[in-house]
C-alpha cells in the first residue's frame, strides 16, 4: 500500500508533497539530504503534516499530481481540515474509476 505526504517547514515556511509506500523511510531520507538536487535540501526541519494512507500506489501518484498541480496553500489546509474533502479526493482517483 503507499501513500501521499505533505511535509511543512517552518524555516522556509513551505509544503512538499510526495507519495511513496514507506513513509518512515522516506522522511529520513529527506531529514537526512539524501535527495542532493530535490527541494527538501533546502530545509532540515520537514515534519509531517498530512498522510492520506492506503492507497493504490498508481492512485497515490495521481493524487499527488493532483495536488502539486492546485498549487496553493490554502487547498493543502483544507484537506487537513475537511475529512470529506479527503474522501473525495481518495474516491476520485480510485483505481478503475473514471474521472
């Protein structure tokens, strides 16, 4: 199973979304600057902010899509916030389902 992440840093007071299926392992590898060119190099204090888990990872990949492609801060609140917003999403981009 894999999900989709939304880290924040206070430092540069930014979000990074990423999916993956082993979350833990992958915020080491952030936190420890594993990724030389990625944008997490930029900060050492990523924590977590969101997980949307159990997903399909081909469903996890699209959501991330999805949400890198809304490209704003209030959205990525939002789906903190709203439980049905998440639903939604997840159910959006269900394996097999069409859009």
């Amino acid at each position: 199973m894999a999900v989709v992440y939304i880290l924040y840093s206070a430092s540069i007071n930014s979000f990074y979304v990423g999916s993956c299926e082993d979350f833990d392992s992958r915020l080491s590898q952030h936190l420890n600057g594993d990724f030389k060119k990625a944008f997490t190099k930029r900060a050492k204090d990523w924590q977590k902010f969101l997980l949307l888990e159990n997903l399909e990872y081909a469903q996890s990949r699209q959501i991330e899509a999805h949400i890198k492609k809304m490209k704003s801060t209030k959205y990525i609140a939002n789906l903190k916030m709203y439980e049905e917003m998440r639903q939604k999403l997840i159910e959006r981009f269900k394996t097999g389902s069409s859009r």
